[in-house]
C-alpha cells in the first residue's frame, strides 16, 4: 500500500524530533518503529482552542500512551485515516491511550474555529482535537505532512511514526506493544481488519494525476496567458486538454489559494476543466460570496453516469449533475467504475465559487476488477 502524503512548505523545527526521523537534510521515511525510545515532544502550546477535551498537556499525560495525529478537514489522506482512528480511540482510549488530533490548516478558510467544529461533528470524532490554527504546535514538532502521526511511551518517549495513509495494522500493533509495556496483563483485541478493501495487502494502486492546487502559488493553469495573479479577468479555454492543468472559461478571479468565480451568468457557460487519471476524484470548495452555489459537473462532456458519481453529486430534474457547495469542505465528485482519462468540467452561473484544490484516488481492492489496463504515465 502506497502512503500517499499532502505536504506543505519547509517549517521551523525542533531538532531532536526532526533529526529523528530525519526530517533534517532528506526525506524521510514514511513510518518507522524507531529502534531506541527518541526525544520527548514539545510542550502544546499554550491559548489554543481544545474541543472533545479540556486543555491536554505533555506533562499531564505522562503514563499514559499518546498518539499525536496532524490532520486537515479537507485533506483526503487525512480523511481517509479519521475511521481508523475513531476505531483505535474507541478501543484503546480505557487502555490507556490518549488520541490528540491536531487539526493545522492548509487553507486560511480551515483556521475557522466553526468550520472544524462542523468537520468534527461531522466526521463524529470523539477524542480531544486542538485547532493549531497559527502552526505553533505543527512548527514545534517541525512537522511537514499531512496526515503524520507521532505515537510517544508512556515515558513521554518517541516510539513510531507514520506519515499518509496506510501501515494501519503496523501503527496498531505498535500502540498495543507501548500499552503492554505499561500493563503486560491488559487485556487487548486482535488487530482490526483493513475497513477498505484497498487497505487490503496486494492492492493495486494506478499512476494517478497528482494533487492539482488551484491558486496561483501552486497551481498549473493550462490556458496560454497563465495566471492573471491578484487580479479578475476573462479567460478562454483553449481546449487540448493536458493531464496535470486547469483550464478557465469565463471570468475568474485568481488569489494564491483559489481561484474564484467572479460574475454571474443566466446560463452555466462559465466553467473549470480538467482531464485526469484515476479512479475518484474530490475537491475542495468554498462558497465565498456567502451564500450556496449549484455547480454543474459534467465528465466526457456528458452527465456522470450514475455508476461513477461521487457520493456529494446530485441529479436534477433533468438528468444534469451537479454540486450543491453549501460549506467550505472536500466535496467527493467522482467515483468511477473503472480507472481511466476523463475529461472533468466544473460549470456554475453564480458568482463566488471558490475552487483550492483536486484529489484523485487510484488504488483498487485486490479482489476487485480495475476495468482495462491503465495508460502508462
């Protein structure tokens, strides 16, 4: 299984944790038991807002096993981990573990205290979450990824890592050998199975489009003038679609996280292209002029068929899918029977769409047909 990763921009960092995982002059590996206890995590910063939990220190958890796990709301890897550790908390939390979710954000709309709230809520989290909204605790661990897990003794002692999806049963193995270390007699269930069939060992994950970012910081426009940075203009979308690019029709404004949609239409000729390679594809929007915005979603310049929806697309009276972006969140548009190259249009009449970035998901169950054999990358 492939550990797919988010990652941000270089952060200040403590150098026992850092040099630890070699975090310092390299990439490090994506998980690992490390083979002596390591450094002690920094303290959490104080003045932050603790939801599930009244304020947790370091000093306060010492004997017990602690799990400290990077997440974002919108971020799909980090989703896809959330049951895993809802599960864990559930079974471990009267153990002897303690789950602290720390939620940082990649987009200035996620420092929004109701916003995670509403995500917590909604992803039925019950162990203590603490809104890092200005990286004070992300910068003192000197973390990079999302979703990245640091799992410490009960001695206060780095003991695993993980970062991106998978190794589920290597990280739960390694949370029942600390809590056995503490009580030899405890009483422990065998490790979960994988609650996905693509968790599954032999998987086949496909070469997949990489995350596509939207804002001009990141993102790769394809049409020939590129960015209009800062500003709004009219774009023209010069069809020949390459994988791996965005292409604008119509008016948008482009910022450094998004772009937006900046006029309003009588029909839905304003519009966002993509073609892409996988299996499901998701997208973080915004509904920014503040009020819900209808996206018409079409792939191959046809409706999605109902055998490739993604579980937020709707269908109107008639036969049109669409999105009904009503919050800031990772919206889940496709979800194709088959892997293969679509092309993707994202098309709205209403002004205020904000679009920051595309997810794409390529791995199969092992037992599952994955449609024609892949186009090579």
């Amino acid at each position: 299984m492939f550990a797919f990763i988010r990652r941000t921009r270089s952060t200040l960092a403590v150098p026992g944790l850092a040099l630890a995982l070699g975090l310092l002059g390299g990439a490090p590996l994506s998980a690992g038991e490390l083979p002596e206890p390591g450094p002690r995590p920094p303290e959490f910063a104080s003045g932050l807002t603790w939801l599930n939990s009244s304020p947790l220190t370091v000093a306060g958890l010492k004997g017990k096993v602690f799990l400290v796990d990077f997440w974002e709301y919108t971020c799909v890897n980090c989703i896809r981990t959330l049951p895993y550790l809802s599960v864990w908390h559930d079974r471990y939390a009267g153990k002897g573990l303690v789950i602290v979710g720390v939620h940082t954000p990649e987009f200035a709309f996620a420092k929004n205290l109701e916003n995670v709230r509403r995500a917590v809520k909604s992803f039925e989290l019950k162990y203590p979450i603490v809104n890092d909204a200005e990286y004070k605790i992300w910068n003192s661990y000197g973390n990079r990824y999302w979703p990245a897990k640091f799992l410490f003794d009960s001695q206060g002692r780095l003991r695993y890592y993980h970062f991106g999806e998978g190794a589920y049963g290597d990280t739960e193995q390694a949370i029942q050998k600390l809590l056995r270390e503490v009580d030899e007699k405890v009483s422990l269930p065998p490790v979960m199975e994988p609650i996905r069939g693509e968790d599954k060992p032999g998987a086949v994950c496909y070469p997949v489009t990489p995350e596509l970012y939207a804002g001009y910081l990141r993102g790769v426009m394809g049409n020939p003038d590129g960015f209009k940075k800062d500003e709004t203009a009219v774009y023209k979308d010069p069809g020949n679609y390459q994988d791996g690019s965005l292409y604008l029709q119509g008016q948008w404004h482009s910022g450094p996280e998004s772009l937006r949609h900046a006029r309003a239409t009588e029909q839905a000729t304003d519009y966002l292209a993509l073609r892409y390679r996988a299996l499901e594809v998701n997208c973080v929007l915004n509904p920014e002029g503040g009020k819900p915005v209808r996206v018409v979603v079409t792939q191959d310049g046809k409706p999605v068929a109902a055998a490739d929806r993604g579980a937020d697309l709707r269908v109107g009276p008639g036969g049109e899918t669409y999105l009904l972006v009503d919050e800031p969140k990772m919206y889940r548009i496709i979800k194709n029977a088959e892997f293969g190259t679509h092309d993707l249009k994202l098309a709205c009449a209403e002004e205020g769409l904000g679009v920051y970035a595309f997810t794409f998901v390529s791995c199969v169950a092992p037992d599952r047909p994955a449609g024609a054999t892949p186009p090579a990358p």
